[in-house]
C-alpha cells in the first residue's frame, strides 16, 4: 500500500497517520488505497463493537452518516461535540430523527477558544430522558 504525504510541511502527521489503523464503512465495495485501511463488511453494528473491544480509542473523522449510524445504535461511549460561532446556512443535521433518545453527562469542563468555539464532551448516562418545560428550568439543569 502506497504511503502518502510523508514530506513537507504536513510529513509528521501524515507519517503518524500512515502507521494507524484506519477502518472503512461503506455501503459500496471500495479499493483502499491508504496504508493500514480496513474495510468493514456490511454489519456495521457488530464491526464496531469488535472494533471497541480491540482499541482503547476510536474516532470518526469527517462521515456525518456514520456518526448518525453509532448514535441511532447507541455505539458510542463518549461524544465531544464542537460548536463553532458560524452561521452557514442549512445543512445536514448532527441529530437527525434516528437518533435514540439519549441520556448525556458532560464529563469535563467545556473549553472556549478565544475565537469562541466551545468543546463540550460528553458520556453516555443512564436512564430515560426527561421532558421538562424549558421556560420554568432552573439554570443548573
């Protein structure tokens, strides 16, 4: 498998990413052409889970399909969601109607960039979410 992007002012990250596992969720049959690329079949669930059982941490990067896909599946055990100070328009939805409904706890303080992004991460909890009216809730729920 051909090594890509191990010079110039991108070479130390590209050389970090060339060496991990990387895993594939398509719905089509795909040639992978990156170093250290998996192609998972077509039970994505159970791929997943092997996938959790094998690696301390696993991130998705840049498939919002998938992620809707751990979220309906309720496959995650940590989501670290960035809010940027931007307006683009529409857009596909993060939270789109497969989505379970889900207990979170923030686990760590949210972070600001000075840009005003805001980090927030969040764990699964237990329990069915509550309904509550949003005009009578205190300010610490």
């Amino acid at each position: 498998m051909p090594q890509q992007q191990e010079e110039g002012a991108d070479g130390n990250i590209s050389r970090l990413f060339n060496h991990l596992p990387k895993y594939v969720a398509s719905r089509q049959p795909r040639t992978l052409a990156w170093a250290n690329f998996t192609l998972l079949g077509p039970d994505t669930a159970g791929a997943v889970r092997d996938l959790r059982d094998r690696h301390a941490n696993v991130h998705v990067i840049g498939n919002l399909d998938f992620v809707q896909t751990l979220l309906a599946g309720r496959l995650f055990d940590r989501l670290t969601l960035w809010v940027y100070p931007i307006l683009l328009g529409s857009g596909k939805k993060v939270f789109a109607g497969a989505v379970v409904p889900t207990n979170l706890k923030l686990i760590e303080p949210m972070v600001a960039t000075p840009k005003g992004a805001v980090m927030q991460r969040y764990a699964l909890a237990d329990g069915t979410p509550r309904v509550w009216d949003m005009s009578k809730a205190k300010r610490d729920d």
